[in-house]
C-alpha cells in the first residue's frame, strides 16, 4: 500500500512538473526556469523514495501484479524523464521566439507529452 501512495506522489510531482514546463514555455521567464528546476528535483526525490521503500520489494509484492507494474513503471521514469526534459530544453530554445498559432501549438505539443506518461502511471494503479 505504501509503494501505491508513493506512486500517487510521483504523480502528482509529475502534473506539477507538468505545468511548470507549459508556463516555461508560454512566458520564458528566468523565475519560470527556477520553478521548473525545483518540480524537477522534486520529482525525482519521489522517484527515489519509491526505491528506497525496501530492497526486498520486487519479492514482497510478488502476486500482486499491479503493484509490482508500477514499481517497475516508476524504475523507468529517470530514462524517459532525462529524454524528455533535454528534448523540452532543446526545443524550447528553438521554439521560445517562434510567435503565432504554430508556435503556441509546438509548445504545447511538448508540454503535453507529460499527459500520456502521467496516464500510463495512472492505469497501473
């Protein structure tokens, strides 16, 4: 149960994360990039605690498949979540000056990738 609660924090650090990447790329400012920085280390010191609940944890939830799905779903979060940060810092500086409709639209583009990792997160539990 705990790893469960764990796995809603990380959730919600990544909704958090979520919206701090859309404000950086709709105002740019230097206090949005602060921001970002911060929901950044904060959801990966959630991804961390869930590993640190217990060395033996991948045994004690042998049988509860669910569980154990998303143990190893949030074990793959720092390989995805270092691709998609660099990609977002990469594009924003291509896209931050890029006025207009296709502008707003390919930064949104990147602010919604975290929707559909937040929903896998969400069908494990």
């Amino acid at each position: 149960a705990e790893c469960i609660l764990r796995a809603l924090d990380v959730v919600h650090a990544l909704q958090f994360e979520r919206g701090r990447t859309g404000l950086l790329l709709s105002i740019g400012s230097e206090s949005t990039k602060e921001e970002l920085g911060k929901a950044q280390a904060s959801t990966n010191a959630f991804i961390k605690g869930i590993d640190e609940l217990d060395a033996d944890l991948d045994n004690k939830l042998r049988g509860l498949d669910e569980a154990l799905g998303l143990v190893n779903e949030v074990r793959q979060m720092p390989t995805w979540l270092k691709r998609d940060r660099l990609c977002v810092q990469k594009r924003y500086m291509i896209l931050k000056d890029m006025e207009g409709t296709n502008g707003w639209a390919a930064r949104y583009a990147l602010a919604a990738k975290y929707n559909s990792r937040v929903d896998v997160i969400l069908g494990c539990i």
